[in-house]
C-alpha cells in the first residue's frame, strides 16, 4: 500500500501549464483571466522582500480580497479566494531569514512561494537578487531550505541557465536536494535578451538529470504562438510542464486548448477584472497597452494612453455601463458592512 505524504489540496507542478511571473502584468485581473482560459498555475509578478516585510495583510470585505498593504497605503499585492489554490508568489530576495519572513505572512493565503534566480535587471542584481543569485549556489541553497522548512506550501524556483550544460545541471541537482517542488527553467543564458532564441537542449539536459518537476519558460517569442505548440515545447525540452510569459501577456486566451480568442475580447474580459477588483489604473493601461502591441497607436491606443482612472479606460471600451453596475454594487456591499458593524 503506498501511503501518500502530500497532503491534500497541494498544489503540483507536474504536467501544468503556468502563466509566468511578469513585473506589472501578472497583478490579480490577468492571473484570474489566465485562469479563466485554462492556465493551472499562475505566478504573481515578482514582489521585492524588503518591502514585503513591511506590509500588513488586510482582509478587503468590499473587494472580497486580501491585500497586502505597504506603509504608503499602497496595495504590494491583492489575491483573492479564486486563485488560492493556483498562485505562486514570487519574491525577490537574496536574504534567508528575510525570504521566510515574506513567506510566512502570505503562506496561508497562496498556493506556493517562489525565489526569483534569473532577473537580469540591474535593480535586482545590485541587491544580489535574482540572476545574481546563480553564481551563489550556497546562498540558493540556504534560502530554498529556509523556505522548505519554515513554509507549509511548496516551494519553488525559476533560474536562467548558466554558461556550460554542466555547470546548469549540477545547479539543479544541487537546488532539487533542498526539497522544492519544481524548478523553473528560462532557457536564456543572464546576457541574452529575450529575442534570442531559447536554447531547448539546456531545459531537456536538466529535466534528464533531475526527478524534480521541470518547468520550461522562454519559447513565447518563436516557438509558442499557439495553443497546441505548448504541448510541443514540451516535447522539445523533456520537461514536465510549461510556462509562458510573452505569449500570454500578448494574448491570455494562449491557454484555452479551444482555441484562441481575438484579443479585443480578451482585452474587455481582462478590463472587467482590472474593473471588478479594483486594479489600479496605470496598471490596468500598461497591461492594455501590451495587449494593444502594433495597435498602441491606433484610436483606441491613443484613447487607452490618454485615460487616467479605470472609469475613462472603460469609456475607451464601451464599458461605461459594466464599470457603473460594478461601482454600484461594491458600493452596496461597503453600506450593507457598514450598517451590519454599527451596535
Ligand atoms: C518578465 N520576466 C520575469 N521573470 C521573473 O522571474 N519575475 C518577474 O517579475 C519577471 N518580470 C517580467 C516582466 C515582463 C514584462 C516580461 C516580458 C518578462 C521573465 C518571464 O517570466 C519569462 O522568463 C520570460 O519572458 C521568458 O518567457 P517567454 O516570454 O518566452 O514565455
């Protein structure tokens, strides 16, 4: 009799199909459209532990969410039932005890805590964050089993690949040892540039040498356009699942394996959320405007960039009458909670 140790409800990693971490796009309404159209595993955009550390969790009765406030009142990240048991949080962090700290508070309200070890950007690096992470494996190793041992949600990690196939798959194996559930692998060495080609073999040569659920990441750009190419992704590296960054911010609908959806629907699904929970509204324009690509500078482009609040974006799209039904119902639950708290 084999008696499972995972405990129910857990989330896995194998066989998955993932929307990427993303700074600015993976907020709340696209992680919840992601979703909608079949994605299994969403990561939030990546959140810097030094201001983690320093919210406070507050439970939105208006919103129906969970917010994770910043001392400027600013909402670091907003999650909410629906996705409980698909998203991963993503921290930016290159300290152990800080990282669990991060970790603890939002552990009870997602799905899995992942490190990012593969941001190229100066912001992350001069921190010793992301990218900068790789060529510090005890540093890796030390977090990861911070992390492993003090959460009870899974634990993960997405790298980049390092200069030789050797020194990439001994980096795994050496990050499999601490106990995460998955290892996400970018295909792209720390210098290139997301236009040059994913290099395939790297992920296929790590998902070889590892029982670690392997996540493959880096072919939006040639080789997954479609639906049906993620499940040749797949193929083309060995690994267990997949998880798409461009192809989805382009067009979220990727996931649907009914096929896809022209992206002005999915742009009006994506406003509805950013609408329904209250996105901020420059983050709802620079998704928008991502989704626009070519189009950013056609009428609707223009009307998108000129908009200052989520009421002008839904003008734009002939939203007016969603965006005040929406207003008025959370109105009526902000006065329902307001009469049911006075004695
Ligand atoms: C990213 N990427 C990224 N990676 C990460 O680990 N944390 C992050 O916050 C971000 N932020 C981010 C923002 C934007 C706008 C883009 C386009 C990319 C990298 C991303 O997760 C992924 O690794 C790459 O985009 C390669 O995968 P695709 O796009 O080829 O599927």
């Amino acid at each position: 009799v084999v008696i499972s140790t995972m405990a129910p409800g857990r989330l896995s990693f194998s066989n998955i199909t993932a929307l990427a971490p993303m700074v600015r796009v993976g907020t709340l309404p696209m992680r919840l459209l992601a979703l909608d159209y079949g994605a299994e595993v969403v990561y939030c955009e990546e959140l810097i532990d030094i201001k983690m550390v320093q919210c406070q969790r507050v439970v939105n009765d208006v919103l129906q969410t969970v917010d994770f406030v910043a001392p400027d009142d600013r909402v670091m990240f907003r999650t909410c039932d629906r996705e409980k048991d698909s998203v991963v949080f993503q921290m930016g962090t290159a300290d152990p005890d800080r990282a669990l700290a991060v970790a603890q508070l939002v552990e009870k309200d997602v799905a899995a805590i992942d490190v990012n070890m593969g941001c190229p950007k100066e912001y992350s690096t001069k921190g010793g964050m992301g990218a900068a992470l790789l060529s510090e494996p005890d540093k890796i190793e030390s977090i990861l089993r911070k992390l492993v041992t003090g959460v009870s949600v899974p634990v993960t990690c997405k790298i980049r690949i390092l200069p030789s196939l050797e020194e990439t798959v001994s980096l795994v194996q050496r990050i499999e040892k601490t106990g995460v559930a998955a290892v996400a692998v970018h295909g792209r060495f720390k210098e290139e540039r997301p236009r040059h080609p994913v290099h395939c073999d790297y992920i296929e040569a790590v998902a070889q040498a590892v029982s670690v659920p392997i996540i493959a990441n880096g072919g939006s750009l040639d080789l997954v356009k479609t639906n049906s190419d993620i499940e040749e992704f797949r193929k083309a590296t060995g690994a267990s699942s997949v998880m798409l960054g461009r192809a989805a911010m382009w067009n979220a609908s990727v996931f649907r394996n009914q096929g896809p959806l022209p992206v002005e629907r999915v742009m009006e699904e994506y406003l509805k959320y950013a609408i329904r929970y209250d996105n901020h509204a420059f983050n709802t324009k620079y998704c928008l405007c991502q989704m626009l690509r070519d189009k950013v500078e056609s009428p609707l482009g223009k009307q998108v960039q000129a908009a200052q609040t989520n009421a002008e974006i839904s003008n734009a799209y002939g939203l007016q009458q969603f965006y005040q039904q929406t207003q008025e119902q959370l109105q009526a639950r902000r006065d329902a909670l307001q009469s049911s708290s006075q004695p």
